[in-house]
C-alpha cells in the first residue's frame, strides 16, 4: 500500500507543473483582427477519441513539397515561444521550399487558432504531449507518411515534445522516427530557470518538468529499438538559451554511445535569427542525407536565402 504522503506529494508536484506551466508558456498576444485572418494553409483535423490526442480538433499549418519534388520525406515542425502558427507561415513557406518535402506546424494548446477549438484553450505539458501525438497520427493516418519518412524538427520550448513524441511513439506504437533535429534545445525547464534566476529559485521547479537530459538518456537506451539520428543546432550567439545547454545535450548522448548524433553550433546565429542556407537548411540536410535511409531521394535546395526569425 502507498504511504499516507503520496496524495500530498502528487498535490504538490501538480502544483509545480502548472506553476511551471504559467511561465514556460507565452502564447503571443495579437489583436483579435489578426486573428481572424485564417491562412488558406491551415488544416483542422481532429482523430479518434480512443487514439492519444484524439478527440478534440486542432489547427495545423501543412505545406506539400514544391511542385516537382515528389517526396514523402515531412518534417513536423514544433515552434518556440511566444509564437503560434500565424506568425511563423511566412519563414516555414521558405523553408518548405528550400528542404524540398512536406511540412506540418503543429500549434500548442491556449496558443493562435487553439483558442477556438474545446479541449485546448488551456496551455498544459500533458496537452502539447497530446498535440505532438496528433500531429503524428495526423501525417501517418490522413497524408499515408510512414513514422520512418518523418523528422521531427524542435526549436527551443518545442524541443522538449519532439524529444518525449520519439519516444512515446515507439513506446506505444513501436514506431521508429527517421529523425530528430533540436534548434537551439535546453538540458531542462529547472535548468533555464537556474540560469536566470540561480539555482535556489529554480528548486520551485519540478525536476521532470520538460527534462531533455533524460528524455535523451532514455531514447539512447531504449531496448529494442534503433538509435534515432539526433542533430542538434545551436547559435554560439544565443542569449536566450545559452549554447551549453546544446553542447551537454550533445556530450551526453556520445558518452551513452549514441552512434549518430552530431552538432552544429553557427558562430553568427542567435536565438532568432539564423541564416536559412548556412544555418540550417545546409547542415540538416547533409546530415540527413547521411543518416537518414531515403532522404536524398530529392536533395534540398542549398542556394542562397534570407534570414529567417522563426528559426
């Protein structure tokens, strides 16, 4: 039998995560008319109540591979704070263009267009985990995308669901992911904290809240499956979220043997803005091209391109 303490310390560590939750989530504040200017490119779909994530409709931003790629190679991008699908479109319609395959945005709950749907006008860690799921479900079920065929792509906050998505879907589907790329990812919410606030002030965070350490460590010893190709990027200029935190994500998978993980730190990128050629679309790319079975079936565009804020 469970001591008589458990219910208080459950009581406690919920009440750690949805104080963590009201700072760890920033959805943008836009005026209302903003808002109500739906792009052509959002898809709502809503799967199954008895699937994880199912039952409840949600906005994504899907974009097919340019006219002539003819790929089911599909990246599932995760933003960062303090945006939502409205404001990203115009970067992930570049970028679509520039990798050459499909992509699916996924918006969090109590951000942009979720605020419209019932079942996620309230931000939680539980209801990105279950967005991250349908977005999953969404290109394998609805667009006929195999889980090999897609690379999830994280960019700060959206780190941490693509990392906990790689391994709940094999844990639930046995679905082996194709890739995995962290933009600018964090070792841990108490960690972030820590780095802002020191350490005593970061114990108010709950160790397992958004814990990339661990997620990590146990996508690199998952028995019985294969090691997921993990590319992590990460500007030697950010400020936000300081490039330590990527090089230790980097070292400690390599220390657990993890045999195709590498890292790329570009000396001029920041927290938001990234060259789309140098930055990012080249070295995805050819690590992608190197790790990933199928890839370069259709190499990416590597010309030249604007910076992009969103990545």
């Amino acid at each position: 039998r469970g001591s008589a303490a458990e219910p208080l310390i459950h009581y406690f560590s919920a009440m750690g995560l949805s104080l963590a939750a009201s700072f760890v989530f920033l959805p943008p504040e836009l005026p209302d008319q903003q808002r109500a200017q739906a792009s052509k490119n959002i898809v709502w779909d809503q799967r199954p109540a008895k699937l994880p994530g199912g039952g409840v409709a949600r906005p994504f931003l899907w974009f097919s591979a340019p006219e002539g790629a003819r790929t089911k190679r599909t990246v599932i991008f995760f933003h960062g704070n303090a945006e939502d699908l409205q404001l990203i479109e115009a970067d992930i319609v570049q970028f679509t263009q520039a990798m050459k395959c499909n992509v699916l945005a996924v918006e969090y709950p109590g951000y942009g267009l979720c605020l419209k749907s019932k079942g996620c006008e309230e931000v939680s860690f539980g209801g990105v985990d279950d967005v991250a799921m349908h977005a999953l479900l969404f290109c394998c079920q609805v667009k006929g995308i195999y889980p090999s065929q897609i690379v999830l792509h994280g960019r700060s906050l959206g780190s941490a669901p693509v990392l906990t998505l790689a391994k709940r879907a094999f844990d639930m589907f046995q679905w082996e992911i194709g890739g995995i790329i962290l933009q600018c990812p964090f070792i841990s919410v108490r960690q972030v904290a820590a780095d802002y606030v020191g350490l005593a002030g970061s114990l108010l965070v709950p160790a397992d809240c958004y814990n990339n350490m661990e997620t990590m460590r146990r996508l690199c010893q998952s028995p019985g499956r294969s090691p997921v190709p993990i590319l992590i990027l990460h500007g030697q200029l950010d400020k936000v979220i300081k490039p330590y935190h990527g090089r230790t994500l980097l070292k400690q998978a390599q220390d657990l043997g993890h045999p195709c993980i590498e890292g790329y730190f570009p000396a001029n990128a920041t927290h938001n803005h990234w060259s789309l050629r140098e930055d990012l679309v080249k070295p995805m790319d050819l690590y992608l091209q190197k790790y990933m079975e199928g890839w370069n079936e259709q190499a990416g565009w590597l010309g030249d391109g604007p910076s992009l804020r969103c990545f």
